[in-house]
C-alpha cells in the first residue's frame, strides 16, 4: 500500500519520501522555512515535537538549518516522567539531537519536574504551558494503537485531555508501555499550531492510519483529531 493509496479528508494532504533519510531532510527544510517566515513576522518562533526514536533523524538534519535559534522556543508535546538523564528521557533525547550547535541556542521548555507525583508534575508544566507562545510549528507522531503526542487509549485522563475546547493544557497520562508515567499536551493546545505534521514511516503506520481514516471514535484512536484540514502527512516505505 502507498500513502496515495488512502482516502484522505478534504484538506488533508500527504508527501511520500524514497526513504527515512529523505523524509528527514525534506522534513527538517519545511520545518526551518516555516520557523524562519514565523521569525520574520514576529520576531520569535515556537516549535513542538514528538519524541520517540523515530524523530532522531529529522532532529539532526534540522539543527543544521541555518536559522536564528536564538529566537526559536522549542518545547514537547509529550514527555515521559522520568530525570532527563534517563535513556528514556525525551528532553534528552532533544538536547543530544536537536540542541547541538548553534540549535542550542533555542530556548528550551521542559514538561518534566522532580515532584512527589504525576499528578504535580502535570500540573507545574501546565503552569509552565501559560507562557508558551502561539504555536507555529507541531510535529506529531502516531503508535500502532492510533495514539498520537502521549493520547493513549483506555488512559484514565483522556477524556478530558481529547476536549477540543478544553482549558487545561498538559494532563498526566499512564501509557501501555514502559515507562508508564507520561505528560502530555491536551488536544486544544495541540491543535492550536499554525502548522501541524504528522510524520510516519512503514507499513504498519499507514495500516493504523487507514484504519482510523475509517471511523470517527476519537477516544478509540485519538489521532483522529488531528485527521484535520491543512495538516500534512509525511510518510516513507
């Protein structure tokens, strides 16, 4: 199956790539552009990415980018609750890809606190989220299971964190995955960007994307909110 192959909304468009380098490069390159017109507009860009270790790739090309990174805030739409030395941590995960070189000049907003609970930690990055400027750029990933930014299934907040117009901005989320312990942007603030991507390579993705295509239950395959005019799918074999 081919990415053409779908049936996509009205307003959804998609981008196919030889490979995962490819798509990293042509990925980092929009990003960059779209981050450099916002700059020239208003003197500051914001960026929102996934984690993961699918992104790796596109975080190395961007940092490459020639762009003022000093006037880019670059923050996640979701974050594991665990230190940021933890391998699993994806604000480490950014400082060692994406934050090099004169990308390490972007500011830089964690989701992740040392608090007593999950519960404390979501609500000091929801605090935190206040001061975050409009968002032009998201950059969202999808699971096999149709979750998208750390929007699980069956997870206990998740009706309150899929409210399109929800107040509250970061929800704590308990994954199927290990480590469990997640937060996450809700659903309104994720869909307030400018500019939303959602990136995917392999077969099984698109077969979950095709799969949400056909159904509208949103808490079922919460990606499916942001089955959306104007966002772009990249994807690669």
């Amino acid at each position: 199956m081919a990415i053409s192959e779908l049936k996509l909304p009205q307003g959804v468009s998609a981008h196919e790539f030889k490979s995962p380098v490819l798509l990293a490069e042509g990925l980092a390159l929009n990003v960059a552009k779209q981050l450099s017109d916002a700059i020239d507009a208003r003197g500051t860009a914001t960026l929102v990415v996934s984690g993961g270790r699918s992104p790796v790739a596109f975080f190395q090309h961007l940092a490459k980018q020639t762009l003022d990174w000093s006037k880019v805030v670059v923050t996640l739409a979701d974050e594991r609750w665990v230190p940021v030395e933890h391998a699993d941590s994806n604000a480490g995960l950014l400082k060692r890809y994406l934050l090099q070189g004169p990308a390490a000049k972007a500011q830089f907003l964690s989701l992740y606190s040392a608090t007593a609970n999950l519960e404390q930690a979501a609500e000091q990055a929801d605090r935190l989220l206040a001061e975050l400027p409009p968002i032009d750029v998201l950059i969202l990933g999808m699971g096999d299971d149709g979750h998208t930014a750390s929007l699980f299934p069956n997870s206990p907040h998740l009706s309150d964190a899929l409210k399109a117009d929800g107040t509250r901005r970061c929800y704590p989320m308990l994954a199927p995955t290990v480590p469990h312990q997640r937060l996450t942007m809700s659903r309104a603030l994720l869909a307030s960007a400018k500019y939303t991507v959602l990136s995917i390579s392999g077969q099984s993705k698109l077969t979950t994307l095709n799969t949400a295509l056909a159904g509208d239950d949103v808490a079922a395959m919460p990606i499916r909110a942001f089955l959306q005019p104007t966002l772009e799918i990249y994807w690669c074999p």
